[in-house]
C-alpha cells in the first residue's frame, strides 16, 4: 500500500508538479509522513538552496560588471554614470537583504568571489566592447569593498 502511494507520488511529481507541491503542503500540515514522496521533496529543498547560491552568484557578478564599467570605461562614464551608480546600489541592497535572510551565504561570496570577478569582468568587456585587458586581472577591490555601499572604484 505504502509503495503504490509513493509510486502514486512520484508520478504526480511527473505529471503535475504544482499538484504535487499542494499535496506535499497538505501532507505536511496533517504530519502524514508516511505518504510523503521523500526523494522529490528532499531534492526540491536542496534545490532551494541551490537557487539561493545561483543567485547571490548572479547578482555579485553584475554589482563586478558594474564597478568595473563604473571604474574604466571612460567614454561612458558620465553619461552612464547615474544608471550604472544605481545598479550598483540595488545590486548591493538585494546582495544585503539576502545576506541577512541567510547569513551563510556569505561564506559562499567569499568561495565565488574570484570566479565572479572574472565573469563580472568579462561582461563589462563584452558590454562595453573595450578589450579585456582595460579591466583588472586582479580584484579592483577586496570583497568587502565590492559590498560597501559607500565605496565607488
């Protein structure tokens, strides 16, 4: 009986993935934990975090992008200089409001930081069509620097 339910289970993960997540809530609020399908749902909450981390790296490679094209490209500056200033801010507060619904994320940050670096930098080239060399090689800035909201290269 509790095979075919978890056969049932997985085949609604399948087949209607937003059914299955209502019947998983109404499992769990009746604490009906022998019919929960165990396998998707633990893959669904690692997800979770997986988005989390997918996002924190999105968003500091473009605050990067943004400081970098702040930074050094020249013809631009002044007339991007309101757009890109604004970015960087909201990329920061977003970083911020993450950071303080899960603070272990920052020791994420700090693992990906070199690798957004470079991705940051490589978009700011990319977007700017300057070579890749008008940007850094090395961090224009410590981590901590890139977050500081009172901080402009």
């Amino acid at each position: 009986m509790v095979a075919q339910l978890i056969k049932n289970q997985t085949s609604l993960y399948d087949t209607d993935y937003n059914l299955w997540i209502l019947e998983t809530v109404k499992q769990l609020q009746n604490r009906d934990l022998d019919s929960l399908d165990w396998e998707n749902l633990i893959e669904e909450v690692l997800d979770l975090s997986e988005r989390k981390r997918r996002k924190m790296e999105s968003l500091l490679m473009r605050l990067i992008e943004h400081l970098l094209k702040l930074g050094y490209w020249e013809l631009e500056r002044e007339r991007n200089r309101g757009h890109w200033e604004g970015e960087i801010t909201n990329f920061r507060k977003l970083i911020r409001k993450e950071l303080k619904a899960s603070p272990s994320l920052k020791r994420y940050l700090i693992e990906i930081f070199e690798e957004s670096y470079e991705d940051g930098r490589d978009l700011a080239s990319k977007h700017s069509q300057l070579p890749l060399n008008t940007f850094p090689e090395e961090p224009i800035a410590p981590l901590e620097q890139i977050l500081d909201e009172n901080w402009l290269p």
